[in-house]
C-alpha cells in the first residue's frame, strides 16, 4: 500500500489496477474487458456507479473508456486511421445527442511549448472548425457532410496566462453557448509502458489532483454549465512514481531473493506502516516537478495528436453514420 | 480621392494624412507633433474629439499617439530600451489608475504561425504573469517590485477557434474581472516606409473595418466591459494599396510628364469619377486576401514584439515611477 | 516588353508565356500539354533543349513539369493523394536510376520562422527518413516497403547561418555521397492566381537570380557534384510584380479606353522605351524586399507540405511500382 | 561501485565527484574550485592531463570549467547579463586566437522539437550572424564592434537527418574554413539538483557515449579537423540514474536503519557484485530511453540559451577585451 501516498495517475483502468494486485474489491466499480486480436486493441471500460466507489477510486462517477493498442506509437499510417475510426464510434455514445445538429467547444489543454504536454494544442491545430462558416454562410455552405458547429480553444497553461483553466473556459461557454465540450489534454500513467500506446475516454471532465467532490478548479458540468467529455494520452510519468515503483520491486525482490534470502526474513518481519516509513525518508524533495518521458516523444505526440483530430473530424462531419461500419467491438 | 473606395489602414496618423494631402480640414480632431531629434523619434497625438471628427476619420473618438522611430528595424539594444522606456511612459498616461494596485488582462490579437501576424502572441510570450502567484501567496510574494495582477491570453484568429475574439474576450473579462485590458495586434499600413518602424497606441479599443460605431465585433469599453488600449504596429500593407499608389502615381505623372505631356492634357480633362472609374476596372479580384511583407519580417516582429513586451514588464512592476526620469518628451 | 525589366517569376511555364504572349517564338524549347478534366489537374512540361533556349528564358537547359489543381488550395484529403500519387509518378521519370537501390539527399530549402517560405522545411518535417536505420541493421531492417537510404537537411537561410546554401549542401554530399539530390522550395511567381496551387518539378537544380551559367551560389550538378532535382510551389508573388502588372493594365486601358479615348491616342504615339522609362520612375524603391502573400498562407503551406512529403514517401518506399497504376497521364 | 553500471553523466565534474565520494584517487585528474560568494557563482575546473586520467574518468583529455549558479533558474536579467560576461570571459581563454580576426562556427546541436533537448538550436537563433555580411562587404561594413565571421548551423538530429552529426558538420567544415566550432548541446546530470543551473565549457568537443578514444561520431579535432570548443547545459537526467540513486540510498538506508536494523546486518554481508546483480535485475527495461525533467523546462530553457547567446555576442563582437573587466573570479 505504499503507493497510495505517493502515486499519481490520471488512468481510471491503472487505480482500479492497484486494488487488484492488493485482492481488494471496490465496491460501486465495474470493469468490463474486450479485446479485439486482429488489430490488437484492448478496450477496458470502467464504470463508477456510486459515490463510495468514487472516493475509493478517486475518480468521480462516470464512464471511463481506455483503448490500449502497443501499434499506436508506430508510424503506421492505416492503422491509425482504425483508430481513429473506434475512437470516433466511442465518443459517439458519449454523445448521445438527441439532437441532430449540436454546437461542440473542443478544448486543447496543455502547454504547446513543452512537448510532451502539447497533444491538446496539436489536436486542435488538426481540426475543421466550422462554427463562424455555418454561422455565416448557413449550414448549407458546408455541404452535407458537416453540419455541426464546432469551434475550439488552446487556452493555455497557467504559466502563461495567469488565469486558471476554468475560469477563460466558463467565460467562453457563456458568451458563445455550446451544447458540450470535449476536453483533450496529456495525461500522467503509472506505468511507462502505457505511455503513447493508450487513449482514455470519459465522460467525467477534467478533475485535477485527486479528483473528487465539486473541485473548482475542475472543467466538469458542474463548473461550466455543460457536458465535459476528457480525452487523455499518458505521455509522461512522475518522476516519483518511477522512483516508488522501483523500491517496492526492490523490496519485494529482497523478501524473495535467493542471495539475499536473510534480508528477505528480516523485511517480512516489518509491516506495511514501517516499510513506507522507510520509502518516504528515500524519496528526494528534488522529484517534485520533475517528470519521465521517452526520448522519441516529438514523433509520437504529434503522430497521436493526428490520430485523434481525424477522429473528432470523422465524428464531426456529417457521415458519421458509416463509423459504425466495419466496427469490431 | 480614387483611395477613399480602396484604401486600408490602421493608423489614425496615416488617415489624417490622407486629409491633409487633399487639404481637407477636418473639423474635431486636433494634431500635434513632437520630435526628440537625439533618439530620431517623432511622436504624433492625433485626437478625434467629436463624433463629427470620427466619421470623417472612420476611427473612432480617442487619443492615437504614434511613435516612429526608423531605427526600430536594426537590432540595437539600447536604442530598443530607449523605446521601450518611452512606449512605457505612454501607456501610462492611458492607464490613470487611481488604484494603486490595478488587474490587466494582456490579449494578444492575430495568429502565431503567419510571421507578420503573430506579433500579438510573441509579446504575451514575454510578458511576466502575476496573477496567478498573487491570488496563491498574496502580493509580498512578488517583492516590491511588481504588485498589479497581470493576466494574459492568446486567442487565435477566426479560423483557428471558430469564434470571434470579442467572445473570447468578453467571456474571460467576466469570469476574471480585469481593471483594464490592453490588446496588442499587428496592423495594415498604407505606405511601406512605416512598416515595423511604427507603434501605435490608442485608447479607443480594437475596432475592426471602418471602425465607426458600435460594431459587435469590436474588442471595446463598450463591447467587453472594461477600458481597452490598443497597442499595435504596422507588419504589412494590403496588396490593393499598393496597386492603387502606384496608379495615382501614374496619373500624377502621366498629368505631369514631359515626355508624354498630351497624355497629361487629356488626363486633366476628366474628373474624379471619372479616374475611379478606370482604377476600379484594374484593381484585380485576385488581389482580395493578399498582404504584402518584408522578407525579414522574422527578425523584425521578433525584436519588436520584445520591445513591446519589455515596455509592458516595466509598466506593471511598481518601479515604475522611474519610467518617467529620463524622458524627453 | 515593360516586364523584361522588372518581373521575376520562377515558373519556367510563365517565362514561356511571356513570350508567347508577345507572339515571339523561342527557339530550343518545346511546349507539351496535358489536362486531366475529371480531376482537373494541368501538366505542362517545357523542355528547354538549347543553349540559346536557355538564354532567351533566363533557365537553365532542362525538363521542367509543372502541375496546375486549382482545389491544392482545398483541404480534400482524397483529392491531395491523388496529387501525391502523380507527383511521385513524376518525379520516379526524372530519377530514372539503374540501380535498384539509391541513396536520396531531400534538402528543405527556406526559412522555417516566415510562413510562406516554410514550406521546404515542413516537407522534410513528414518525411520517412531511412538512411541511418540503413546504415545500422541492413536494408531488412526497414521490411521490403522501403530500401532506399533516405537522408534530408534543412539548411537555413544566409541570414541564420551566415553561409551559402550550396556550401552547405557541397560539404554534407561530399561525406554522405548520395546519388540523388531532391530539393524543394518555395517560389515567386508571376501570377497571383497560381500561388499554392501549382507545383513545378525540374532536372535543372536550383538556380537563384536569372538562373543562367554557372552561378556559384547554385545548387546543381556542376556546382554540387551529384544531380538535383527541384520541386517548388510559388507561395509569393514579388511586390514589384504586382505593381508593375497593374500598370501594363492601366496602360492598355488607356489605349482602348471608351472615356479616356483622348489619352489611348496620345499613348499609342510613344514606344515601349518611352513608357518603360515612365513606369521605371514609379516603381518605388520602398518595394524592393517585400513580398505578396495570401492570408491564409499557414494552412495551404502546410497542408501542400503533406501532399509533397506524401509523394516522396511513395517514390522512396519500394511499393513504388503501384504508383503507375490508376494513373491517367 | 553500482553506479558505474548504469549512471550516465555529461559533466566532468559529477564524474570527479563519484570517484571523491568512493574515496578513490584518480591519477592525472587535478581540481580546482572558486567560489564568488557575492553573486553565488561556484566554478569548478577539472583538468584530466593524462591518458590514464582520461581512461579511468571516461572523458577525453582536455580541461571542462563548470560555472553552478543556483539563480539561474531565476528570471532575474541582471543576473543573467553577468553570467554571460562571466561565460565569455571562459571562453575568451579557450580560444587564445593568436589571430586577430577568427572565424567561428557555431553548432546548435539537439531536436529543437523536444524542449530540453532544443538548448542548441535556440542559442544559434539569437547569435549575431555576420560571415556572409563581412563577406560580402568587408568588415568595415559592420563597424568596428563584430570583426570576427561567424557563422552557425542547426543540423538536427539523426532521426529527423539520417546523417550522423558529424558527417553534416565535417562537410560543412572542409567547404568554409572556419577556424574553430564552438558547440552547445544539452547533457544529462546525474543529479537532478543541477538541472538548468549548470553551465560546462570543455575545449575537448562532443564525445558520445563513453567518450574516450577516437570515437568516430564525435565531433572533436580529431574527427572534424579544427579545434572544438563544448558549452552544454544539463537539462534532463536519464530515468534509470533517478532509479539507481534511490537504490543506493534504499541500502544505505537499510544498512543503517534504526527500525530495520536486522536487515541492515545482513545486507552488510554482500559483496558490491551481489549488490549490484540485484540490482540490474531490478532496472526495468522500460526505463531505456525515458528522460527526467522539469516541468518548467521551456521557460528555463529558454532563459539560458538566451544568457549563452548573448555570451557570444559579445565574445565575437571587437569589444570583448572590456570582458574582462568587472570580473571578479
């Protein structure tokens, strides 16, 4: 249990993960599994239902989709237009719209200047915004196929402007009145291995920190009057949690050795309180603000970014009923 | 008067010039002149002191004080903290606060990735936000010497967000209550000597197109709610002013050649209308959403954009009093 | 013949329709036409077989294709591919190697920080690079889609580096010895109706200035020991171009106008020397060093960018026998 | 001794360090330490003088100044003025031209897309670029305050060339005769603490990996034919150093630990080779090629390749000899 004072991350599937490897059952959680072998692509949907899941999880109530594909980060140009394809179908049920045509701010957050936090920005460079044409021209100017109105926002870190998030979000929902925001930012894991091979979904909004209860600086429904759909990309880890990971296998390996089997008997002898005692005092105050991210991060970002900008476009334009086509899960 | 049906440009200086050049006097706007003959900077107040005055200039009613200084464009240091200084000094004559302490929400105008037009972006890039760090660990945090709460934006253009940037704008200024806002935009010249050469500052707001009444899109007092100075320089020249010099150029000449003095007999005999006519058929079509730049546009929008941002740094931290030491004018 | 003096354009198809427009023939180049209606695309080859050819067109002796779509400018995915696919088949005439395998040096002229000059280094920015995967684990290692070695550089300009493009270009092929240079660059032309629309492909290298001779500074066969090939895209028209275009205009109205018939009469009395000096005069020096640009001049770059990269993408994979197909030129 | 395995450095002086804090000597290495209390500027310069030295130090011969200043982080531009003058100051002495006039190459090495690793190319595009001024109209052109040629180049990185480094500048070498490089690259610390605070000047170049012999990708007079001269700043620490350190402190903890005293007694029984075979077993795979560092990278970034730049500027420009002046150390 040592983790839990010092891991972050913003995967809903990870947390449920962590009470796994502990046999505890959250109570309030469900967690489905589909696995699509042909193009290797493991979708996990994990669903909050209760409050007391929610504080167990330290994630609110919501739905919480996580594609896991390993190909993502390879630049293979086919693929990603697959998934591109599921991620639209996904978003789709989000939306649920009843009707027909509906207004959509797409949010890119994050700190363009930084690379591995610039996926929310890249994504919006990609998009087709439409609002002021339709606006303008009517929405017949757009032909069929794109109908909805969507307009879009990289509001910047702040760093840079001073503001928080929410704040420049709420004034913009109000002046320009969209039916739903979709939120797209880079998010931390826990384990490297989900870095840029990972897109979560949910319908929860942004929830900064723990996550939990009205926080006002969260970009939910709840803070700025409308449906908030997230979509997040692990691109970095805490440079704490590579840390905390590394001195459980550490101890784990010393109860088990075979060379140092004696050590193994006396760490047993110590409880759970007393080991995180022990890793508390080891973990350097010079972490904090510190974060893990791979060497080849320009490439990928950028690549993930175009995966997921031809998703919001697919599912933006019209046509969207030929999603559903060709869809496996 | 074949300019008035082609002609574009963001400098009440050059607008007035026009008149001028026509020895039209303009009833409600008053001119001064000043020059610091040492630092080669001439300074230009043109007021517009009556509705009168503002629809004949198609600007409306305010203080436009215009810097120019031809050595703006070479990369001297110095000689840029001297405008700087003085670019300062102006500014805060606009401002007048009688707070001690005053909030200002920087937004800067135009779009980052075309080179003339991301001066807006590269100042607010530079500037030193406060706000944030104030409202987390109150004013003594920031020492003495930077007490007012700086917040800054960067909206994109139409395109990029879909929406128009008074929107933007008029829904950050709600949620975060500035005292004042200074908006900072690239502008269209008339004559290219002024390009990158020029700094205007205005307290009338941003006021798009002819700029005369209360335009929706406009990013004013009365629009967003709160005092807007414009800070803006002169980063290109629409292709159609060009073009349209360069025929009154001909007219001229051809009215005045030796050479080709018939022509000249011939011309005088037509009036006006008559010339606008012939100009109107020539201006090309194509010509529509063209702008015309210098190829160092990189060098130059990047020196002044740090100029500007320098003044701005030095306004807002409470040394300065010490702006005005020093000064010439 | 005004334009003789003042016009530049590095489409060699606008030198020949100069001439053709002054019902001059030239002699030593052959004119070929093509037009694809259904997707209408132009392809116009100018082959400038003599020396004395060269003179008259200020190009030097070679192929030069140019391929005009007026939808490039349109953000139709489908549309560009097929761009794409003819620009390889292109391309794949003017490479013509013997060996089955050859080693590609993609130079990506301009400067990346002015928009419309950007365009050679974002081409570079997408392209598959192969040639240090090569290098280190065998042609297998890249499976058999792509076995050429793929290097690129982007250079900078003079500005930034303080050096000659070609002695960049000189010392990197002396070292790496590729068989091949492709260089691409953003070009000037005549016409403000082909800018982002048109792309020119030449077996000639590039060649600044009239292009003539053995320049020092350009980057050619004789100059960079290795053949080059150019692909350029006018993205500017010199400001001069424009201006001196709308006096030709006005000059010809003058002759055939209605109202102004008197002046027609006169002018038609003077030679083309006569109105040379006439326009020489009001060509104003302000001009030289800027250029005309369209507003939207980010977003056809970059995305004429990707249908480049795309093409040489194709060209360089192996699977670049299907590139024939499907093709109707 | 664990660390030997598995620690990368880039600075000379953690290197020195690792062998002071394992009590072992090493022969031909001298130190000496400076310490400006005024402005907290510690400057360490190790000199390895022998081969042997060089061997057992993983470093070539030569000597490496390393400037630690803990207010670099800071926005303080003062500051920051005097680091420069102290930076030019250092390299005044590597240089020792006995010509009065040099030309210098400035390499910009790293991905300007990955925002730790764009240390370089940022320095190269805030320099004082004069060769192809001087060139063309002489020195007096300039005035008599930059006589030197300097010129300057941003290759990028292998996986956006396909070259190596060194092929690219060799080449550029031989084609402009510079007489010296000086190349600025980001490194790796070991210790997180130095992170952007740390400025290393070495006259031995850029040595990849181990760093001794005649690697054939360094960029060294050996392998590019004049003298180099290294500035690097460390921005981010490789993921398994983080990981080992804490290792180390885990069982020196464990080896001291009031509360696990009994383990401590036994891990006192192992060897360093059981140690460290515990430890690699522990060393996840995922760590190889994941990077650590700040959150405010871009702004630190930023801030100190503006501080190397304007070093030198005012190096290459003729008023360097008042350099030295005001200098304390």
């Amino acid at each position: 249990m040592i983790e839990k004072y010092s891991i972050r991350t913003d995967l809903a599937l990870e947390q449920k993960e962590r009470f796994e490897s502990d046999n505890v059952e959250v109570q309030g959680v469900v967690l489905e599994e589909d696995y699509d072998e042909e193009r290797e692509i493991k979708v996990t949907t994990v669903k909050i239902e209760t409050e007391n899941g929610a504080k167990t999880m330290g994630k609110p109530v919501g739905t919480y989709i996580t594609m896991e594909a390993p190909n993502m980060a390879v630049p293979d140009e086919d693929y990603h237009q697959e998934i591109s394809n599921e991620l639209a179908k996904f978003l789709e049920r989000f939306i649920k719209s009843d009707k027909e045509e509906y207004s959509v701010l797409v949010v890119g957050l994050g700190n363009r200047k930084v690379t591995p936090d610039a996926l929310g920005p890249y994504v919006v460079d990609n998009l087709n915004i439409t609002r002021h044409i339709i606006r303008e021209y009517g929405r017949y100017a757009m032909g069929e196929d794109a109908v909805n109105l969507i307009s879009a926002i990289v509001p910047g870190v702040m760093g840079q402007t001073g503001m928080e998030t929410v704040e420049i979000i709420k004034g913009i929902v109000k002046e320009t009145k969209p039916d739903i925001i979709i939120a797209i930012d880079a998010l931390a894991a826990r384990s490297s291995r989900r870095l840029n091979r990972t897109i979560q979904i949910a319908d929860t909004g942004i929830n900064p920190g723990s996550g939990v209860g009205n926080h006002r600086n969260a970009i939910t429904k709840e803070t700025v009057g409308v449906p908030v759909i997230a979509i997040g990309v692990p691109t970095v880890v805490d440079a704490a949690t590579i840390v905390n990971d590394t001195m459980e296998n550490l101890i784990a390996a010393l109860e088990s050795s075979e060379t140092l089997r004696g050590v193994g008997v006396v760490m047993q002898g110590y409880n759970a309180a007393e080991k995180y005692e022990l890793v508390k005092e080891l973990i350097s105050p010079h972490l904090n603000g510190l974060f893990v991210t791979p060497k080849d991060i320009d490439e990928t970002v950028k690549r993930i970014s175009f995966t997921i900008s031809e998703a919001l476009n697919l599912l933006f334009s019209k046509g969207h009923a030929h999603i559903k086509e060709n869809s496996v899960i």
